[in-house]
C-alpha cells in the first residue's frame, strides 16, 4: 500500500485547536484510532456552524457521515494540542466532501489525514436535500488549496 501525498497546513484555510485529553490515550500510550475521527468529525462540524451559521439544533436538514477515512502518519499522545485543519474536496447537489489533517504545533505536515462526507437530508424524514445555496457560497471559499 503506498503512502499518500502528505497534506500542509498551506492547504487549508480553517483550523479548530483541539487539546488532547487524557482519556484520548490507549494502553499503548498514544491517542486511539477511533479518537482520530471523532477530532475530524468536531472539526467539520465546527467549519459549518462557525463559517455558514448552520444550526444543528434545529436545521431542516442534518448531515449524516456516509464515507470516511484515515491515514495515521504520526502519533498524536496526551498532553498535546493539535490543530486540525478542515478543507472542501467537493461540494455535490445533497454531499459535501470535507478533506481534514490533524497538525501537531509547529509542524507544517499532517501528523493525520482524511477524509468525511456527509450527506444531507431532511431532518425528519431522512430524504436526500440539496445544500442550501447560502450554504455553498460560504463554502466555495474554503476548498482544498493545491
């Protein structure tokens, strides 16, 4: 398996600051897998209601996650602050493609990279909606810089 092209802070134009928590650290020591998307997931979520004013209380329509990935690059442990860095891959009629890297401090190359889409849907009866207009515009401005 080859390893990805490694992502740089250049890339992105938002980052959401995380600190480490010690309940983040495996009984290996370093930050668990499953922690790795759940920093992705804060941070793509933070980029809609900071950046679009996205409601995620009371929105008609939710993202629900349909796709993801990891590639774990460095190891990230307790006590750390780490930066990550959220970026648009691709803006479709109902998804939204979010290309995130965890940057430790300091560091210009992702110590983590991946992906998240969500899908967007009504709220109630979980059918497929288009992204609000107002929505792709905020967003536009965000797209993963080469």
């Amino acid at each position: 398996m080859s390893k990805p092209t490694l992502k740089t802070r250049e890339q992105f134009k938002f980052f959401l600051p995380i600190q480490t928590r010690w309940a983040d650290n495996d009984i290996y020591g370093h930050i668990n897998n499953v922690t790795y998307y759940s920093y992705f997931d804060t941070a793509a979520n933070s980029l809609l209601i900071q950046k679009t004013g996205f409601n995620i209380h009371n929105s008609e329509i939710i993202g629900l996650v349909v796709d993801s990935a990891c590639s774990f690059l460095q190891e990230l442990s307790f006590p750390e602050m780490v930066e990550v860095g959220v970026a648009i891959g691709k803006i479709g009629n109902s998804s939204l493609r979010y290309e995130l890297a965890i940057f430790k401090q300091d560091q210009t190359q992702a110590a983590a990279q991946g992906h998240f889409v969500h899908v967007f849907v009504d709220r109630q009866t979980r059918k497929s909606r288009a992204i609000p207009q107002y929505m792709r515009e905020v967003l536009h401005a965000y797209m993963l810089m080469d």
